[in-house]
C-alpha cells in the first residue's frame, strides 16, 4: 500500500432541496453529507460505516459525480474532479468505478449481460471490438461466469451471480478506484463470502483500490484496511482496522461495535443500547450531532462542535471526550 493518496476530499457536502408549495420553492435542506474531509491511499481498501441514513452511500455518489457535489472538493490523482464539466470526466471515468447495491436494478434488463460488461469498453473506445469481446468473455470468466452466459439476461440470474457480472462491468475499464456500495448486503450469506474472497483475489490481480460502503461491521473487518465512521453526514472516527476494533474511541463506534456478535461460545459483547431516534438531518442537533443519544455527553457537548482531531498516530476522532466509554467480553 502505498503512502500517496489517490483520493482526497476536502469539505464535501451534498444538500437536497426540499420544495412545497404550487411554485415548488426551496424551504429547507437535507444535509446528508456536510463537510467532510478525507483521503484514501493507494492500494487500500477504505471501510465507510454507520447507520441507515448517516450519509455513507451519498458520499460514494458524490464522489463518483453521480451527485453533483453542493460545496467542496475531491482530487483524484491531484486532479479536482468536483467541478469538471460531463465531457471533461469521461476520461477521469475509466479509472474511478462503482459496484451498487442492489443487483437487481443496476443491470438493465434488456441487455444481455456480455453487452453490459462490453459497453463501457466501447463508450471509451479502448480496443477493437474482437478484442473487446475476448477482454468481455476474460471479464466473465474471472469472476466466476463462463462465456455460456454470455448471452443470457439479468432476469436468469441469482443475486450472487448479478452481483459478480456488476463486479465485471465495474473492472472492464482497469479503473485505479472501485467504489463498492453494499456490494453484499442483499445477498445471502453463503453468497457473501463468496463475493468478498472473490473482491480481494481481485484487489490483488489488478491492483485495486477500494472504498468500501457497509453497515455491517463483521464484513469490514474481514476486508478493510482502515476504517471511516460516519454519523449524520459528519465523520466521527478514522483509524486502522485493528485499531479501531480493538480500541475504538467514539462513543457511536463503541455503541456499533458492541452489537456485532462475538463468535465465542463462552463470552459475548456487552450490549451499549443508544438512547432515542437518529436525529433529522433537516435539523440536525447543535454542537456534536451524536449528544442528544450519547451515553457520556456532557454541556459542552450539545454547545460546541468537536473538531476531527488526531488522537494517535493514524487515528482521528471528532469527540470531546474520545475514550470515555468502554465494552468489554463477559463470560455467557
């Protein structure tokens, strides 16, 4: 892994306009990412986690100019890509790619899932199209799909199996950068494993560099290198992999960590339960956005914004009080 970053992003925020009305006039915002500031080095695979609705996935869609960015900056090879116009991105496009969610509505249903895997080749007009074919039919076959599917169409398919054709349509283009959103979290779990050993063989094949969207903290660890926290469209906590699941310093890192099972029979987690709703990010609390559910809040919590600050060496936390509650193993 190398010490350059490949992606850095400096005070992004995507804001939805909420309309009312007959005129449809702009009343208020959802602030669903606001103001954050990171890098990704190459090489990596980055771990973005938090609940439903803490901004996670917008953030992979923004960066991606799937969303076009409200305010900030994001450099892809030191190179600004916030404000590129469409024609100028397509050649950022080939080396920044994504793997959605839901393999059930990113392939479309009327292709045939060799021409998914080839357009894009033929969008950049990387190579002849015998050579785009044989490179389409590569595609397939590394992932686990012979080229007897070539010319079948979604609707045949298992998830599993739309999941590896959106993964190879995802690396037709060498992308530097894969932006994976949930890549597993509709499939089964005999299918998980599968999908995550098959991304890290293909980390290792082509060299990738993964940013990788979860709310599942079992499956980040088992494939992330470092580790993002987000709460409400803030980062809360950066750190190493081992680091964060062995020490994690924010309460809502503690709070998320202690639900995830232990695979012990003889101990388990002690169970920190947060304390009320997510807030709205329509309206999002004064101060720390986490002290209206934090178990150790204090005044100044719900006055003051903490600033992400480095607590050690590759470790950050937004927190006035990083390290201020504990979880613990307890024998059964």
């Amino acid at each position: 892994m190398s010490g350059a970053p490949l992606l850095q992003v400096r005070n992004l925020q995507k804001y939805f306009p909420i309309k009312a009305g007959v005129f449809r006039k702009i009343v208020d915002w959802v602030k669903a990412v606001d103001g954050v500031s990171f890098e990704v080095l190459s090489g990596e695979t980055l771990g973005i986690v938090g609940e439903s609705g803490c901004g996670k996935s917008t953030l992979g869609m923004t960066i991606m100019r799937l969303y076009e960015p409200t305010a900030g900056e994001v450099f892809f090879q030191g190179q600004d890509i916030s404000s590129l116009r469409p024609s100028e991105l397509k050649s950022i496009r080939r080396n920044i790619q994504m793997i959605f969610q839901d393999p059930f509505t990113s392939l479309d249903p009327r292709m045939h899932i060799g021409s998914i895997v080839e357009e894009g080749m033929k969008v950049h007009h990387i190579a002849s199209l015998s050579e785009i074919r044989r490179r389409a039919l590569d595609l397939l076959e590394k992932v686990g799909l012979g080229a007897e599917y070539f010319s079948r169409y979604p609707h045949e398919f298992s998830g599993g199996q739309r999941q590896r054709i959106g993964i190879a349509r995802a690396l037709a283009l060498n992308p530097r950068l894969v932006v994976a959103d949930e890549p597993v979290s509709s499939l089964d779990v005999s299918v998980r494993s599968q999908i995550l050993n098959l991304l890290k063989d293909l980390k290792r094949d082509y060299q990738l560099t993964y940013i990788f969207i979860s709310h599942d903290l079992a499956v980040v660890r088992q494939i992330c290198n470092r580790v993002m926290v987000m709460y409400l469209g803030k980062i809360v906590e950066i750190a190493d992999g081992d680091a964060f699941f062995s020490s994690p310093s924010h309460p809502y890192s503690v709070a998320l960590i202690s639900a995830v099972p232990v695979p012990d029979p003889d101990y388990e987690v002690k169970r920190i339960i947060l304390s009320g709703d997510v807030p709205s990010p329509i309206n999002p609390p004064q101060g720390c956005r986490f002290h209206t559910r934090c178990p150790v809040a204090q005044d100044v919590c719900s006055e003051v914004e903490p600033a992400l600050e480095e607590i050690e060496e590759n470790h950050w936390v937004a927190c006035h009080f990083p390290g201020s509650l504990s979880w613990e193993r307890i024998p059964r």
